[in-house]
C-alpha cells in the first residue's frame, strides 16, 4: 500500500512538473525561431495584456456610468496673448503614457496675424521625462490651427493634414536598394544581395498601398532601420557613385515614361466615356422612339402652335441629341420663369433623335410654356454638302463636326419672323429667371455673352489658343489679344445678324478653313471670328462655366448666384465621369421617378 501511494505521489509531482515548465520551454522556443523584430513584437503583446484588460474595464465604466464620474481635469495657462487648455483624460492616467492635449481658445485675430496653425495630436512616450513635460513645452513643440467652432464637439482631435514623411523616406529606401541591386553583378547571390532583397521585400509589405504616415504599421516604422544598416553595408560594397547615379537617372527616366503612359490612356479613356451614348440614355431613347411611332399621327403634334413665330414672346432654342439634357435644359428655363406662359421653347434635333425628343415633351408637356421640336434635316437652311465640309475639319470628336454643332451660325433662317432668341448649350441648367435679357440694350451689337478672357478664371480662353495666328491672313485681320467669350447662354439679335449679313461671313471663313489649318475644330474659335466685334459682353452672374472640367475649381457662391450653370467640358452630369460634387444641380430636374428612366435605370 505505501509503495502504491509513493508511485502516485512521483506521479502526480511528475504532472505538476510538466505544466509549470513546459509553457517556459514553448515560449523560449518560440522566441529562438522568430527574427529580432518579430521577438520584440511577440514581447510586448505578452506584455500588454495587462493593460488592455484595463482599457476594457475602464472603458465599460465610462459606457454605463459615465454621467456619476468627474470630468478631467483643467490646467490652464497663458503664453502670450493665447490661453491655451491642456486636458488629461482618465483613461489616460491608467497606462501613464498617452495624453492627448487640446488647444482651443486661441484669438482669432493673433491667429491670422501671425500665420499659426494649431495641430492637436496625441503623444506616446515610454519614458518619465515626457510625462513630467509642462504644458508650456508641450505647446513649444506642436503646432496651431484654427479652434473649432463652439458647436463643435471632439474628444480626440485629430491633424487636419495627415504628413507622409515617413511613407517618402520608406519608399526612397526601396528605391536606393533597387538601385544597388542593379548595380550588383548578374546572377550575384552574395550575402549584401540577399539581404537587401529580404529588407527590401520586408518594407514592401509593410508598406503596402499606404499614403499617409497615420496608415503606417508600428511594424513598418521598426523594419526601416534594419533597411538603413543593410544600404550602408551596400554603400561600402557597391561604392561606384557614378555607376549609381546613372541606375537612378535611368529609373527615374523609365518612371516618367511609365507616368506619361499612364496620363494618355487616362485621357483616352476619359474622352472615349465622353463620346459614348451611356446605356441607360440608348435604352430610353429607344423605348420613346418605338412609342412614338406607335402614336397615330394626328397625336404626335404638340400643343400651342400658333405661338411658334409670336416675336412678342420670349424665345429660346437649344441643338440637342440627348433626350435627357434637352429635358433639364427645359424644365430648368420654366420652372426658373416668374412668367413661364411667355416662353417658347425650340428644340432643334437631327433625324435619328427626332421621334424619340418628341415623344419626351408629348409624355411631359408643359401646361404653361410652348415647346417645339425641329429637324434640322428637315429645313432648307444649310447647304447639300455641309456634312462633307465637316468632315474636311478632321476632328477625333464626332461632336466638333456635327451639324447641330454648327447650326447655329444659321439662326435667322431657321426662325425667320423672330427678332430675339436666347440660345442654350444642351449642357445648361437655368436657375435665375432670364426674361430680363429681352430689355437689355446691347448698342448694335449682334451676340450677348459672357468675356472669357480674364486671366486666372477656370473658364478663361485665349484667341491664340484656338486660332492660328502664324497665318498671314488671320494675323492681317484679327488681334490675338482680343477678348474671348463664351457660347452656352447667349442673347442673339436676329435682326442685327441679317442686316449685317453675318451668316455669309460665317460662310466664308468656315470655307478657308477647309482648304488650310486656320483654327481647332469646333464652333467656338469660328464663331469668335464671325462675330470678331460683335458682341455684347454681359454681367458674369447671367454665366458661370466649368463644371464639366476637373480643373474648374468653380466657387459655390458663384454657382449658387449664377443664372445658367455650365458643364463646359468633357465630364458631363449625365455621365458616369461627371463630377459629383456639380451634378445635384442637374440631377434635381431630371424625373427619375418617371417610369422609362426606371425601367432603363437611371438613377441619380
């Protein structure tokens, strides 16, 4: 018996033995097959457990009883003219390493005179001389911003530009070691080469798709140091300078042409979206064109005819092949109108989209306003070979060299007994009433606009940008300092036009361009040519341009005060490229809520 409780004594010892030790030999163990990075690593998780448990416990008391526990507390100070609050949070005290520091209460005025800039960001120190810094020297080494507004609530401020110091150095280490590695000689293995490869690999990693510092792993931060003593050791090997500086250059080179690759397809792209029908517009312009053919034809006229040629009303045109923008460009006109019973609306289209427009405005027609839909095909106007003198401008962008492009230029024949018209860019949406533009005195001249010619605008333009002037004849006759202006919302006076036979004029230079490069195709540097002195330059406020450019950089308030707002460019609102934050001053008069644009979902 007493052999028996002996063997079971060695036994149970023997148990115990093994579980105190073996977690000690697992760890050790553990620690060896790891690189010194990962060890330190491993370490401190072990270490920290601990303090996370306290976090989360103190963490679920300011959850539930976070009304009964004492606010932090206040140190205030005065360093200048700046009173400044240092704020040490509880939940800071715990760890005796994290202080976050706010700075609010700064003047105004100081502020502006003196260019601070106030940067509140929180600190992690392991040491005890950090902790007993004062606040005037945790002031000395930060930077200012602005206060925030007393509405304003934010327990943990953080930098409202995020540095990427680190991220540069990081990638300029890479680069160095790519730089050295192909210094090395080919199919060299040495130590100093496999090494670079590894720390190079390494910070990749930990690098990732990362553009900010606050992005950035304490992981990352730790392998750039290994990196630096691996580039030093591949300094004293590969010490050609001038075999490195010409690897640089040469990858610098090839980086640039990458760069430039990448612009061009990017542009291409950019300006192929423009040039495509989206889905949806195909679908909806289809399913209107089979309805309207399906009307009998005593339905497909539209209503209010007898007001077509009243000059004592107020008219407007647009040259539209879209059915969407078309819509917008008249709900917007009416619906801005203080008197819309005075608008008559020409909508001036080609064949293709003529049945599919029509059936639009008879689905949704106006119960104030007059509209009217033409086919440009349909009129005498233009000459028998104007698609073929188009086509002699040899433009990429079928736009430039469409007739509806151009069929402006015949106006007064197209509306014979009208005296005044507002012309629109299918591109526009009005916002302001424009009847106040037929009691504009415009002195003799034939076209009101808005100038483009003030240098440092987004819709500034040049005459020398669109027009050659190293030909003889256009230098002769025109002055490249001339003030531009802009097509897109324009007060025409027909009767001015005729008399002074501008359309002719158009004709002859439109023909001189045929034959030689005399401006870029498109109607815009024509029509400054044909009306070279002829216009009326109009308040800016009637026309704000470039919310279909990238680099427009249109103010709000001025969008906002504008009475036409212009996607002028290639991101159009109805497009997937249009530009977000412009197109909500489109999308409120589109009707998606309409049953065709649900079916051919468009949305918003």
């Amino acid at each position: 018996m007493k052999q028996n409780r002996r063997w079971q004594r060695i036994l149970f010892l023997s148990l115990l033995s093994i579980t105190v030790f073996a977690p000690l030999v697992f760890v050790s163990y553990r620690l060896k097959s790891i690189t010194p990075v990962g060890r330190r690593e491993f370490i401190e998780e072990l270490s920290n457990f601990r303090h996370r448990t306290n976090d989360l416990r103190l963490n679920a008391v300011e959850q539930e009883n976070g009304e009964g526990l004492k606010g932090p507390r206040l140190i205030l100070f005065k360093e200048g003219e700046s009173n400044s609050v240092v704020r040490d949070h509880p939940s800071d005290e715990t760890d005796g390493k994290k202080k976050t520091v706010d700075f609010s209460g700064i003047d105004g005025n100081n502020h502006k005179n003196m260019g601070e800039q106030v940067i509140v960001s929180q600190r992690t120190t392991a040491n005890a001389k950090d902790q007993d810094l004062t606040a005037n020297q945790l002031a000395d080494k930060r930077d200012f911003k602005p206060p925030l507004s007393k509405g304003e609530k934010n327990s943990k401020v953080q930098p409202d530009r995020a540095t990427d110091v680190k991220i540069k150095e990081i990638r300029d280490k890479i680069i160095q070691a790519k730089a050295y590695l192909n210094s090395a000689p080919p199919g060299s293995n040495s130590q100093i080469v496999k090494e670079l490869r590894a720390r190079m690999r390494e910070l990749e990693r930990a690098v990732g798709d990362a553009i900010k510092d606050k992005d950035l792993s304490k992981g990352a931060l730790r392998r750039l140091k290994p990196m630096e003593a691996a580039l030093y050791k591949a300094s004293r090997v590969f010490n050609n300078c001038p075999a490195i500086a010409t690897k640089l250059r040469a990858m610098n080179y090839n980086t640039e042409e990458q760069v430039q690759a990448q612009k061009n397809q990017a542009s291409y792209l950019m300006h192929l979206a423009a040039r495509t029908t989206p889905k949806g517009l195909h679908c909806l312009s289809m399913r209107l064109t089979s309805e309207y053919f399906a009307l009998d034809p005593e339905n497909r006229q539209m209503p209010n005819q007898q007001n077509y040629n009243d000059p004592n009303l107020n008219h407007y045109v647009v040259f539209s092949d879209n059915v969407l923008a078309s819509a917008v460009v008249v709900n917007s006109t009416i619906h801005s109108s203080k008197e819309p019973e005075n608008i008559v609306f020409h909508v001036v289209t080609d064949s293709l989209n003529y049945p599919a427009i029509s059936m639009w405005f008879l689905l949704n027609a106006q119960s104030t306003a007059t509209i009217q839909i033409q086919n440009i095909d349909d009129m005498d106007v233009l000459p028998l070979d104007y698609d073929q003198l188009l086509m002699k401008q040899k433009s990429s962008d079928p736009r430039f060299i469409s007739t509806l492009n151009h069929a402006r230029f015949y106006l007064p024949d197209i509306f014979p007994g009208l005296n005044k018209i507002v012309v629109l860019d299918h591109d526009v949406v009005v916002q302001r009433d424009l009847s106040r533009l037929w009691s504009i005195d415009m002195k003799g001249k034939v076209v009101g606009a808005v100038e483009t010619c003030q240098e440092g605008e987004p819709s500034f333009h040049s005459m020398s940008s669109f027009i050659n002037f190293s030909d003889a004849w256009v230098a002769g006759k025109f002055n490249p300092k001339a003030c531009t202006w802009a097509f897109g919302m324009n007060l025409v006076d027909l009767e001015e036009w005729r008399r002074q036979k501008l359309t002719s004029t158009y004709i002859k230079y439109f023909n001189l361009g045929t034959k030689r490069p005399l401006w870029k195709a498109g109607s815009l540097p024509i029509g400054w040519l044909t009306f070279y002195r002829q216009t009326f330059p109009l308040d800016k406020r009637w026309h704000v341009m470039g919310l279909g450019r990238e680099s427009g950089g249109v103010k709000t308030v001025d969008i906002e005060q504008a009475a036409v707002i212009h996607y002028d460019g290639i991101m159009k609102p109805w497009l997937d490229i249009g530009i977000g934050k412009y197109k909500r001053y489109w999308n409120i008069h589109v009707p998606y809520h309409h049953s065709y644009l649900q079916q051919c979902n468009i949305q918003a």
